[in-house]
C-alpha cells in the first residue's frame, strides 16, 4: 500500500473538495485571517463560484479563477492566479513577502480589503 504524500504543515488538506474541507484543517490563527479573507473575497466577488484550483480554495467568475489563498508554514498566502497582477501593483505591495504568483502575509497582520479589493480588480481587468 503507497501512503498518500501528507500536505506540508499549515497547508491544509490536498484532497480538500471545498473551501469548507480545506479550511477544516487549518486551525488557530491562520484559520482566522484566512475565514476573514475569503468573506472579503466574497463581498467583493459575491457572484464567483468557490472551488479549489492547484489544491488551494480559489473563486471563479466567469469561468476565469481570480483570487485563492492558503495556510503556510509561516503564515498565509494570497494568490491572483495570474504572473503579472503582483508585478502590475508592485509599488503597493513593497511591504509585503511575495513571488511572481503570490503574496504573503502575516495572520495578525491581514490584507486589508482595498488591497484585495485593487487585487482583484487588477486580475480581473487582466483576464478581459
């Protein structure tokens, strides 16, 4: 029997089906900032479809993934699902951890909404 390969610490599950199964298994304060992050995805985005895409909670609108988040080992991540929204808003972002695809930051110190809200404005003008 092959042991299925367990999710890195922090990370959630890797056969989550929703949202709801990945955050399940996210626990303490990264569960917080990540809780509080998808209902500001979700009043920015309240016709996008959740789902999970690579293994981590994402929204769909209009058949385009948007914006998806995750626990890590050393805090949360924030996913545009695009190489170029972190680039377009740099200059907004130098306080911030990220790679060419994502943004992380601090449980106790969550993205605040116009942030997510420029993100996802961002994504979605790219997506056009």
């Amino acid at each position: 029997m092959v042991k299925a390969k367990s999710a890195k610490k922090g990370a959630g599950p890797s056969n989550a089906t929703t949202i709801d199964d990945y955050l399940a298994t996210v626990v303490g304060d990264r569960r917080t900032a990540l809780d509080a992050l998808r209902k500001t995805i979700r009043s920015i985005l309240p016709k996008a479809t959740e789902c999970i895409s690579y293994r981590i909670p994402a929204f769909r609108l209009d058949g385009v993934v948007v914006a998806g988040f995750c626990a890590t080992a050393k805090g949360c991540s924030y996913f545009p699902f695009s190489g170029s929204t972190l680039q377009t808003l740099a200059a907004e972002l130098r306080a911030y951890e990220k790679t060419k695809s994502s943004l992380h930051f601090h449980p106790d110190e969550p993205l605040p909404a116009s942030l997510v809200r420029r993100l996802i404005k961002t994504r979605i003008a790219e997506a056009q």
